[in-house]
C-alpha cells in the first residue's frame, strides 16, 4: 500500500474539484492521481504542466472554430505519408506514445474512429481532391503507424490501426489495479 501525505489546498478550490469528479463520476482520490500522473509526465518530457492545461484550454476554444493541428509544411510536402513515416520513427526513437498521438489527431480531423483495441482511419477521398487537408493528415497518420512499427491493415483508403500489445497490457493492468482499489476500500 502506497504511504500517503496531507497536501493543503484551499476550502473552495477542493470543493470546485469535487464537483468536477462528481460530474466525471469519478472519485476525487482517482481523478488527483490520474491528473497528477499526466502531470508529471508533462514535467518529466520538460514541459511546464500548468502552461500545458493553457494551452489546451485555448485549443479546445479554437476547436469550436474548426481551427486544428496541421504540420506547418503541408503545402509544400510532396509526400505526406512519406513525411508521416518520418514522424512516427522520430516519435517512437525518443519513447513518445504514436498511437495516442494518432488517435488525437485522427480525432481532431474527424477522420477517425476510436475503438477499444484499434484506431480507424476513415476514407477520406470523396473530400475534394487528392490534396484536401484531410487526406493529407491521414496519409501522414497511415505513415506514422507504418514509421513506428504499429500494425496497419489498409482496405481502399481506409486504415486500421492496431493498439500495441504493451499499451493493451497496460491498460488491462490500470483497469485491473482500479478493481483491486475499489475492492480495498470495502
């Protein structure tokens, strides 16, 4: 069993924050651990954890406006899924997470569906042209799992990305590790 510390935080600001895990259906011990975990991975790949949640603050309210993630020289690449491939070898040698970056992006563009154990890329030809910025971001999403070694099945223009083993287990062992808290807590 994990030691515990007392953290002080002001009266209102715990009481925001449990009306925030009541929303998400979640207790307030979890939902701390899995914001304090993404933060420290934030911190650990260098990055300021506060400037992060800004950030995506500002994201989601361009998102409204259809505003979205494009690689700056999307106009000027030739091949976007030669370009993709690139991306996904350089994420996977310094140990980033393609697949969730796949899935994020993929989700951003709305050309994706996110299942349990896999990622699909939807057909996206019949929009505009062969250069439409969608199918542009998916040939580079296709390109990514190719240059990170993830399993990619291809039918037409439409992709399906395998979710690694190691991510598999690891969720299993999360979704396993919760039950046996829950189960302590009786």
């Amino acid at each position: 069993m994990p030691s515990r510390r007392t953290v002080g935080l002001d009266r209102d600001l715990m009481e925001k924050l449990k009306e925030v895990t009541r929303k998400r259906g979640m207790g307030l011990s979890p939902y701390l651990r899995k914001l304090l975990s993404e933060a420290i991975e934030l911190e650990r790949l260098g990055y300021y954890a506060p400037r992060a949640l800004k950030e995506k603050r500002i994201q989601v309210l361009l998102e409204m406006f259809n505003f979205c993630y494009v690689p700056s020289d999307i106009n000027v690449n030739k091949d976007p899924r030669a370009y993709g491939r690139r991306l996904g070898e350089a994420m996977k040698e310094i140990g980033g997470d393609v697949y969730s970056v796949i899935e994020y992006l993929g989700l951003m563009h709305k050309i994706a569906i996110a299942h349990d154990d896999r990622i699909t890329i939807v057909n996206t030809e019949g929009i505009g042209d062969g250069n439409s910025q969608k199918t542009i971001i998916a040939e580079i999403l296709k390109g990514m799992a190719e240059g990170s070694g993830l399993l990619i099945e291809e039918r037409g223009a439409t992709a399906i990305i395998e979710m690694p083993k190691e991510l598999k287990e690891e969720l299993r062992r999360k979704a396993q590790d919760e039950i046996e808290r829950q189960r302590g807590r009786r």
